[in-house]
C-alpha cells in the first residue's frame, strides 16, 4: 500500500525560536573542502511529500495512483490550466502571525530576493495583495507566506482560494532554497521525479531512510513535461544526500552517471538556464513577440522579445561570450588552436568566470585536449574548475580540477562552450588547452 502524506494543520515557531536558530547559521568552514561537499539543499530535511510537496487530497489520491500503476507520462510542470496564475501574476501575502523584528524582515527579504530571480528571467510577477488586488480566480487565489517548522508549498495555483507556502528557520537564509519553493508554486514538480530520471542518474534505495523510498518513485498523471531535457543542474533537483539514512557518511540516494556532475546535482546558487525556459514555455511568456528572430546554442525568446542565451554566452542571436573583466574568453573559429586561463603560466586571479565558445561550421565535430593543468583540487570540483559542455550549451557539463590531465575529449557538436570559474579563495596555475575542428 502507498502512503501519501496529506499535511495537517500546521503550527507557527515561536519568535524566541527563530533568534536561537539564527545565531547558529553559518557556511561550511572552507578548511573542510578537502571531503566531498556535496550541495545538501535545506529544504529536503522535511517531512511533506517528497520532503517539501504540500498535496490537496484530490493530488494525494491521482498520485497514489500513479505509483500503483507505475504510469510512465513524462512531466516536469502543471498540466490543468487551472493550475497555471492567469497572466503570470502570483498574489501573495505575509501570515498575520509573520514575527515582527530583525529575523521577519530578513526573511522577508530573501524571499522577495528569490521572487526577484524569476521575475527578472520570466513574465512571472508577484503581487503583494492589497485591498485593491485583483481577484484571481472564483475563489480570489492568494499564497499565504507563513513562518513555520517546514518549508514546503503545494504545486501551481490552488483554485479554491487561500494555499499556504511555509518557510522555516533552516531555509530563509537560502536565496536558492526559496526560488525552489516558488518554482513549486509557478507549477513545477522535481526534476529527479521525472520518468526519463533512470537515464541520467541512479538511485540508491537502500541508502534511504527507512519508510521514505516511496518518494523516490516516478509520477506523472497530474502533470506534463517541457521539451526540455532533464536537467541535473536544475533548482528544483535534490542533492545526493535526499533522504540519505547516513548522510554524514556520504550514503548517497541519488548519483549522475556522469560523476563529473556531482557539483552540479542539489545546487541553489541560481536558476538554471532549463528551469528560466521551462517556465517562460509554460506560462507562454513570449506569446505577444513577432516572430523572425533565430536565437542559437539553445537560446530562445525571452518574455522581453530578445534572445535569452545559455549562461555564459550572450549577443543578438546568443552567439557571443560575456565579457570578463580578466580579459579572457572568446569565440574561437580557427581550425585549431589555443586557449588558457587568464595570466598563464602565472597564477589565475580570485573570482573569475571565462567562456570559450568554439564554432565549427555545421556538421563538424571538435577535440579539445588539457596540455597543461593546475587547478585547486577538490574531489567533485565544487570550487575552482573547469566546465566543458559536452551535454550542449544549455546543460550543466563535467568538471575538471586538480593537475591530472583528462584523456582527449571528442565532441560530436559543432558548437563548444568551455567555462572557467575561479572563486574568492585559493589560487593556482591554471591550464592551457588545444582545440581542432575537424
């Protein structure tokens, strides 16, 4: 039999509660880098449908179906149309018993700071409800943000009128952890719930807690997927650790069979490129642009009718790399060549990003080999690396740090992009590589 959560009636922290928590929220001491620090986004640690879902019963019901009967639809986001906000337009309000001091108001800028993330990439607006608010729906739908002991959401728009998105002390300090329950309340499901997931990653059941393994289950019946490929770089992707029976021993539940994504799955540092694309296609968010421009690398068009390109790339038709304040980067369409991080053979500087797009002509392919490389080493490349996109330009692609050259790396596409990310510590040598279209 499958047991599906329905939550109850929730209770509010008390304000005291929140100071004392507050006090102990801190980042990871960098000198633990050298174990695997795996992303372990906060709001898995919950106690809803897969950890952070809030079901209506009706959901409950189709979903216990869908396990029961191993319905395979492919799904990433909402399929009613009554689940879609009319216009993009999200009308929220704070609780009535949302704390009133320095630890509320922080929380209520996080959140806002998350809202501001998808409104910035998508037509999705946010409208803090007002006596003169627009009704939406029959029912006057409205999200009531309320600090609680979980944060969780129910997935779209409840139809019916009032639907709770609840955040707690582990997650308001988490820009990354509150845009991942508002892509919930947009529509979205997790991407590691998709049908298409066994492709991409493994998954460990006998690493999950005990009386958990059912929210590792794929459904679908309620919902219906983009055209997107799965994206183990996405916010609404759980890390290696979801549900893990022994996470301080690393028992991963999920892993990419590519392990040189390991940094990538559970991130909360930014939407994705796929989760910015998703949206706009579900909401439609270009529907009112003329049409005849041709964005390119996987770009495409944005709710403001221009091209929105890959992260790294830029430019009319998304075929121009943003510009470093280093100095490196660039479009290579030589026939061969090379490239390095900025100041080689010296040391690379702090807080850098590089990208390299190279352009073959159609129907080329492209070789890219490591003649020199000496990068801060980690275990999965979480800090200092290099990233080749060899999943294409839209997806997150392996890493490489340390200075153990990788084997050549063959590149069936036409178009590469090759990034270079060096953070605010720890500085090294860098690489320099050589490239052939053939």
């Amino acid at each position: 039999m499958v047991n599906i959560i329905v939550l109850k009636p929730y209770t509010l922290l008390k304000p005291s509660l929140l100071s004392d928590h507050l006090k102990n929220l801190q980042h990871s001491p960098r000198s633990h880098r050298r174990e695997p620090n795996v992303n372990r986004p906060p709001e898995e640690d919950g106690t809803a449908f897969e950890s952070d879902i809030i079901l209506t019963p009706e959901q409950a019901n189709e979903i216990a179906k869908e396990m029961l009967t191993e319905n395979r639809k492919r799904r990433q986001t909402v399929k009613q149309a009554t689940k879609i906000w009319p216009n993009g337009n999200i009308v929220y309000r704070y609780d009535d018993h949302w704390p009133n001091n320095q630890h509320g108001n922080l929380a209520k800028t996080n959140i806002e700071k998350a809202m501001k993330l998808w409104e910035d990439t998508t037509c999705l607006k946010f409208v803090r409800q007002t006596p003169n608010t627009p009704r939406v729906g029959s029912y006057g739908s409205v999200v009531n943000i309320l600090y609680a002991h979980m944060c969780q959401s129910l997935i779209g728009r409840y139809e019916y009128g009032v639907q709770d998105l609840e955040v707690a002390t582990y997650c308001i300090d988490k820009i990354g952890s509150l845009a991942h329950e508002l892509g919930h309340v947009a529509g979205m499901f997790h991407e590691h719930s998709r049908p298409d997931r066994d492709t991409n990653i493994t998954v460990f059941l006998e690493n999950a807690k005990t009386g958990t393994q059912q929210y590792f289950k794929k459904h679908g019946k309620d919902a219906e997927r983009t055209n997107e490929p799965y994206d183990i770089g996405s916010v609404m992707h759980y890390g290696p650790l979801f549900f893990s029976k022994d996470a301080n021993s690393n028992k991963y539940t999920m892993q990419p069979h590519d392990k040189r994504l390991m940094a990538a799955m559970g991130q909360r540092a930014h939407l994705s490129f796929t989760d910015i694309k998703t949206i706009n296609d579900l909401y439609d968010c270009h529907k009112n642009c003329p049409r005849g421009l041709q964005c390119k690398n996987g770009g495409y068009i944005g709710p403001n009718c221009a091209c929105t390109c890959p992260l790294g790339l830029t430019g009319r038709e998304c075929t121009n790399v943003v510009h470093s304040s280093s100095g490196c980067g660039g479009v290579l369409t030589g026939s061969s060549g090379k490239f390095s991080s900025p100041g080689y053979p010296q040391k690379y500087p702090l807080s850098t990003t590089c990208t390299w797009l190279i352009q073959g002509s159609a129907g080329s392919s492209i070789s890219l080999k490591f003649t020199s490389l000496d990068i801060e080493d980690d275990p999965i490349c979480f800090y200092d690396h290099i990233e080749v996109k060899t999943y294409g330009p839209t997806l997150e692609g392996p890493r490489y740090c340390g200075n153990t050259i990788p084997a050549e790396i063959r590149y069936n596409g036409n178009t590469l992009v090759v990034k270079f990310i060096s953070d605010e510590e720890t500085t090294e040598y860098g690489f320099e590589a050589q490239y052939t279209i053939h």
